[in-house]
C-alpha cells in the first residue's frame, strides 16, 4: 500500500496498470468505452470513469474491488445503463465494471418457484428462458434492464401492483463488499427471521455499499389465462376513482397504468395506434380462464360507474402485445413529440387517494410552464413519470423543466409521497431525499455507508453528495 | 455525563433514579413486575431488567433512551412477551421499556388502505377496529402479538403465503435510535426508492438498532366470501406435493397449514376436535363468491391427486372459526400432551421441495429421541414448527431437546434453508445465525449495529453475544 502523501493519480495509476495486467483485453481506456459507460439514458451531464472492465466472476469481481480498495480507486457496477437519476456517473473517476458479460442463468428451481441468476441477465433473457419452465419474472420496469441494476435502484414497473418491486422479489445475493469480501445475504427459504435484513439493506444501494455478483430471484407460475383492456375517461379523476374502488375490493389486476391524453396523443403517433385521446387506462387481468373473466367484468363495471367508456378487450395475444408495446414506448414516444429534444424523466410516488390532486396540479404547472411534457403512470401504486422534453442546448429550459420537476417533488412530499417511486436518488435527487426523510434519517443512511464502505469507494456521490473528506 | 472509572452500577443509579423524577408511578423495580418482563413465551432463562416504565408517547421514549443513553444503560423494549427465543431478556440488565399503553390507532386511510399506529396495538384489536372499514391486517403470527413486537421479530405466520410477513407489510416506521434522535424511515408512499431501506433494516432488528413508537401498515380488503377446508392424507409427501402443485398453478390460497399426525392427535384433545389423526393440510381461501369456490374446487382435486382423503368444506363463519382455532390453540394443545411439561418451540425454512425430506428426517429424529414434540408448519412458505415438549426440571431432557433442535438447524442449512423462519435469533440462535450465514455477513450486521448503536446499549446481548468490549 502506499504512504501518505502520495497524489491519487499515482494511486490510481498503480490500480489501473494491476487491472490491466489481470484482465487483459477485458481491461479498456478507450475513450469511446468510457464515454458510454459515464451516463445512464435520461438527461445528465456526462461523467465518464478512467477505465472500464468486462469481469465475467464473482473471483474476478473480489480481485478488481481489492486493487481497487487498495489504492482507494472509486468503483462503479454497471448493467444495462438504462438508470433515468445519473446513478452510474464517475463523479470521482475510477473504475467501472461492465457486469454485462456475468449473464449466466445458475439455476431455476421449479419446485421452488426461485432462480439463481449472474447480474448480467436482462430481464427479457430471463423470461424467455424460464418460458418452458411455465414461470416467470414478474418485475418489469420498461426498459430491458439488468437484473442487477434493477437490484441497485430497486426497479418495480408496471407489474408491481400485484407482483411488488425488486424489494419483494429478490430472496437472497451474493455481494462483494468494499473490503473485497464476498458475502451471501440469505438462503434459498422464502422468508427468514435470521438477523438484520441484508437482502434489503443492498437492493436499492444503487451499487454504494456492495457489488453484488449473484442474486437469487423468486418467481412466479404463468397464469393460465392473461387479457387486457383499455378504458378513457374524461377525467383523470374518474380514472383514479375507479382504481381505488378496484383495489379495494380485491380484484388482484396485475397492470393498471395511467396515461394523460398528452401520453395518449404521442402513442399514437409513435406506435400508429388510435386510441381516445382521453386520460386512459390500460389494464392486464392474470388468473384462470373464469377468474380473468370475472377481474375484466367488474373492472368494467367500475370504470363505466366512475364515467369509463370504450372499454376495450384485448383477448389475442397479438392485440395484448401490440397495447403493451405501445405502453413500452412511451419514453421514445414522448420523446417523438419534439425530435431533437432529450428527456429530463422524473417520477414521484403518492397515496393514491391524493393521486388524482397531484396530477391535476400537475397538469396545471406544465402548461403554466408551456414544456411538452406526457405524464404516465403505475397508478395503483401511485406512482407516476413526467417525460419533460427540453432541447438538450437550451439552458433556460433546462432551468425551467429541472424547476418543474423541484415543485413537482414538493407537491409529492406535501402529499406524504416520495421523491422517487423507482428512479433511485442517483446524482439528480441528493437534495430532495434530505427533504423526504430529513436530515437524520440520512445521516443514519451516511452511517451505514461509513460502516460499509469507510473510504467511499463504491459508487462515491451518489445518494449522498461527493464528499472529499470520506473518500481517502 | 460521568467520568472514566465510575462503576456502571452508579450510573445505572443515576439514570434509574432520573426516570423514577420523570415517570413517577409509571416506573417500577418491583420485583414481581421485573420478573414478568425478563421472560418471553417459551423456555428460556430468566433475566429480568433493573426497571420497568411505561412511556405513553414518542416523546417520553425518547427522554426515557437520552437519559440511559448518558449513562449507558440498556434499554429493551417489551411488547406482549410472546417472542419465543428469549428476544426479550434482560442480559445486562438495564430498564425495559413496556409500550403495551402505547396501544393508540392514529389513523386509517381508507382509500389508500393504510394506517398508523402505536407498537402496544394487537393485531386482534387493529382487526377488529378495521372490521367496520372492510380492511384488514393480514399478518397472524397466532399469539395476539404487539404491532411493535411483530415489527421486531419480523413476525409471518399462517396467513403469508398470500399476504408475505411484516417485511412486505410495513409502510414506515417512527424510531428513536441510540442517541434519542427520532427517525422517520419512509413516507407514506406504496413504494419508494428513495436511498437505503431503513424501514426493513428495523424490521427485524429484535430492538437492537432502535425503539420503533410508531407503525404504517399496509391493509387489504376483506374478502368477499372465506371458506376454509381440511384434507388428511397418509403421507407428508402427499401433502407437500399437492401444495408445490397449488402454488405453481397459482391458486391464490390465503393459508395453508400442515400438522403432523401427532400435532392433530393434540388438537383433537385439547379443542375437541374430530380430525383424522393423519398429516393434515388445513386451507383457507379468500374472494369472491366464484373466485373461492374455484379455488377450492382446484385444490379439492390436487389434494385428491395426491392422495388426499376426507376433504372437507368449512363455508360458514363459525366452522371456519372453528378450524382456525383449533389451530391456533398447537402451542398450548402441545402442551397438554404433558401436563407439567414447558415448550421448547424452534421453527426452521426450508425451500418447499426439500421440506418433505425436512420433516420425515425430523420425525425419525424425534422418535429416536423418544421426545414428544408435535410439529405443525405453514407449508406453502416450506416453514415449520416444533414444539419440543420438555420437563423444566430435567436437564438432560432438555439437554436432549436443544441437541435435537441443533440437528434440525444443521439439516435446515444444509437443504438451504434458514435457521429461523419467524421467531428471530434473540438468544437462542446466535451461533446459528453465524452458522447460516458465515462469519463475514454478521460481521456486516455487527457493524451496522456499531454504526447505529455504538455503545451496545439497545437490547444488548441479543442477535449477536453480549460483548462487554462494545458495551460501554
């Protein structure tokens, strides 16, 4: 180790030359590599690290984190890159470690309903591999993210309503922590009262106190029958009604999204759909044959009650997939209502009884604000995404939309929502985070990250501001 | 605060004499008090505190934690003692906090089904204040538990299979931590991402990273219709396999329960019931009117399938209530079995498709030992029970149990299941958990509980042994 004194470009140095010596052709500084790897897919300055590595081991992540620890070179998991908050930003260079290549399958437990899987496994090779198996993974954030990365920001989606988040579908990881020790946080049994939950602790960590290498899924049994159906509304008021008396009654939907007719309008024009260019809902029912039929009839009933109409069937497959795949490309539609803009997305989770008061307040600010801006949302938990489109070269409007999104956080949080239903904190909302929980909770979350991580080394300057001082 | 050297029997002194000013008749060291708050539900010794008060509010519990915290003196916090691993006593001495008169119901949203609580809440008395709402709370670990206590033990029982446990079921928590500072975990929000999961980080703690003195939970609607069912079977293979099949189909069972032939042989004669004294599967099933009785009708022919006989319906309210009685009454029907004798009650997961070999290898065990000890589990999360009939006055005996329940962790392990699935480590299962998940993963929790609590002072000695060193 080296002495006091030593500059940590030296340092850096050290690491980066025993990386390369390690890895090989798996070690890069090219600058198109690095560039790549420096920003998720949302709207953030670019910060790329000073090399990337490709390991392909649970050993070979252990040796680059020890190197690194060694010389207290910043350590950045990367996946898919499809974070929407700047959370796989080198903040303070260092390394990045491309987990893309670690994409085994390990195991799929049928009995068992659980798998073992390699961080690297996107969550469509997962469901076309358990396909067979009549499994699958639930979790479904739009993107064809990482399962790691959908560890890191503990990802939900469209199906979380009735499936819950990646807090609720990961039963166990192996991580390698800070000092290079690799750790597993759980055993295979489906729940466990053994000790502080690890599991937990890590998912959502956004890669700041670990690097997990292996995670252990729980899976579900293909329903025998799925449909699904979309509705318009008037109102956005009717829409969230009519969500609310759904859940309340139990109907188990397995998908119910919000669309403003804004989101409805650039559909269409993305994915040549003709939709009612209302405030609409998409729905998936889940269940045996009877069972669906009997979720699809009162959730009619409910939504022509809260003043629905048009409510249409998708039986076939093929009609089912076509309404999803529009669901799907609402970034890329939304950004299709302004070529040439990129995307500032953000997203806030409230009680859904006040859902409908912060969409309508919502509404207002954008067109006060007059930014095209489609909203979309997971409205039985709440949750829901702004697309705002800014040009990526137009300062003031940047100024403006990064304006609407601070009052926007602050009508979640009057609300006693969140700042972030499933984007993380990232580099984009340190601050807001501090306003949700207050500034002891965080410096009980610092705590835990000083515990685990005393020289910040993982994924330095995000959730918390870089802190100079801590990362020596 | 006192200098080095000053005796801890001074300060506890000091502080103990502090909270007599501050509470008057809601502090007590009678001894009688003391004893009854130095023990849980199941045999452990006894370590009774030094005192007992009665806090009313967040506010009294955060004096209560600053005044020991100056003068470092234990701090445990007691519910209904009915933990069953020794959670609750008082190793070091030290002041238990009893927080049954905190037993308000702050608030019930209905349409965000929700609500806030007070930790000395039931769940009976939460379930039958939400009755009028159409809501409920669905976690029942069978004792009428503290909200609070179940917090702690991160608490499931029969009904998780659908509903999942406290970990899944916990909106946000109110904790005063080790330094008297009050936390507020998450907001009010379905889900989150909002930096690290402290309110499943405190889910489980046993009261060792801080004092939880208020509760969001998350409710669900009553069902439509329930019924429940019973099936007996000639073998456990039967059983498990019938339920793998279940869940793999996705019949949304809402309990499923199974009891040994010996477990029924106990229910039968402490409740008066007429079951065939055969491995059992006792079901219940939640929804609509169509909905239950597919469910059932679906299980009806699995169970058949696998060789189960004498299914039988329990469609009205008092025969259901009935069945579930009976269950709930295992713990002291196994008592009954040898009047006189105490429990030692263990309970190990495994995953479901090693639970048959699970059971049929512990059955064989216990009848070497020659030991009664009826076994009663909620198969669907492949969690089991022993209750380990012993005579109080007979070391050997329970010598012989405590070798016979390290031989069901050690077979639990090694199918890869946990030592615990819902009573925590508390005392019991320190080398278990240590055992379970290797020295390095409770290293990691050691050091979040130094981070959160670094002068051991919230119910030391549990989760991981006393250790003077941190203790002061």
């Amino acid at each position: 180790m080296l002495g006091e004194g030593v500059h940590d470009g030296d340092r850096h140095g050290v690491a980066l030359d025993a990386l390369e010596s390690l890895l090989g052709e798996r070690f890069t500084r090219s600058s198109a590599v690095r560039l790549a790897h420096g920003r998720g897919e949302a709207f953030h300055a670019d910060m790329p690290p000073d090399a990337v590595v490709f390991p392909r081991s649970t050993a070979e992540v252990q040796a680059v984190v020890r190197l690194c620890a060694m010389q207290r070179v910043p350590l950045i998991a990367f996946g898919a890159g499809s974070s929407l908050e700047g959370n796989v930003a080198a903040v303070a260079g260092g390394v990045t470690l491309d987990l893309t290549a670690m994409d085994a399958i390990l195991a799929v437990n049928d009995a068992d309903m659980d798998c073992a899987v390699q961080p690297g496994v996107t969550r469509e090779a997962l469901n076309a591999h358990l396909r067979d198996a009549g499994l699958f993974f639930p979790i479904d954030p739009g993107a064809n993210a990482t399962i790691g990365g959908m560890v890191a920001t503990r990802a939900s989606g469209t199906n979380a309503v009735r499936y819950g988040t990646m807090r609720d579908n990961v039963l166990w990881l192996t991580v390698v922590t800070a000092d290079g020790s690799v750790v597993r946080t759980a055993r295979r049994a489906r729940k466990s009262s053994a000790g502080y939950d690890l599991t937990r602790l890590f998912v959502g960590s956004e890669g700041t106190l670990g690097i997990v290498t292996e995670i252990g899924l729980r899976l579900h049994g293909q329903p025998e029958k799925i449909a699904a159906a979309s509705v318009a509304f008037d109102s956005l008021d009717g829409a969230v009604r009519s969500v609310v008396e759904i859940l309340q009654i139990g109907v188990p939907v397995a998908r119910v999204e919000i669309l403003d007719a804004a989101m409805v309008g650039a559909v269409n024009a993305y994915s040549k759909t003709g939709f009612a260019e209302r405030p609409s809902l998409l729905f998936e029912f889940h269940g045996s044959e009877a069972g669906v039929r009997e979720q699809a009839e009162t959730v009619a009933m409910l939504t022509e009650a809260n003043g629905g109409w048009g409510f249409e069937w998708a039986l076939r497959t093929e009609d089912r997939n076509r309404l999803w795949a529009a669901r799907h490309h609402a970034y890329h539609a939304a950004q299709g209502l302004r070529p040439g803009s990129r995307l500032i997305v953000t997203d806030v989770c409230v009680p859904i009884a006040r859902l409908t008061e912060c969409l309508v307040e919502t509404h207002a600010d954008i067109a006060a604000a007059g930014i095209v801006a489609p909203i979309v949302g997971h409205v039985g938990d709440g949750n829901f995404h702004v697309f705002l489109t800014v040009d990526p070269d137009n300062e003031a409007e940047i100024a403006q939309a990064r304006e609407l999104n601070d009052r926007l956080v602050a009508r979640a949080l009057a609300m006693d929502g969140t700042c972030t239903g499933e984007h993380g904190i990232g580099l984009g909302k340190q601050d807001k985070l501090v306003d949700e929980l207050g500034s002891e909770a965080v410096a009980l979350m610092r705590r835990i990250k000083q515990a685990l991580d005393p020289h910040n080394i993982l994924n330095p300057g995000k959730i918390f501001r870089f802190d100079q001082e801590t990362s020596q």
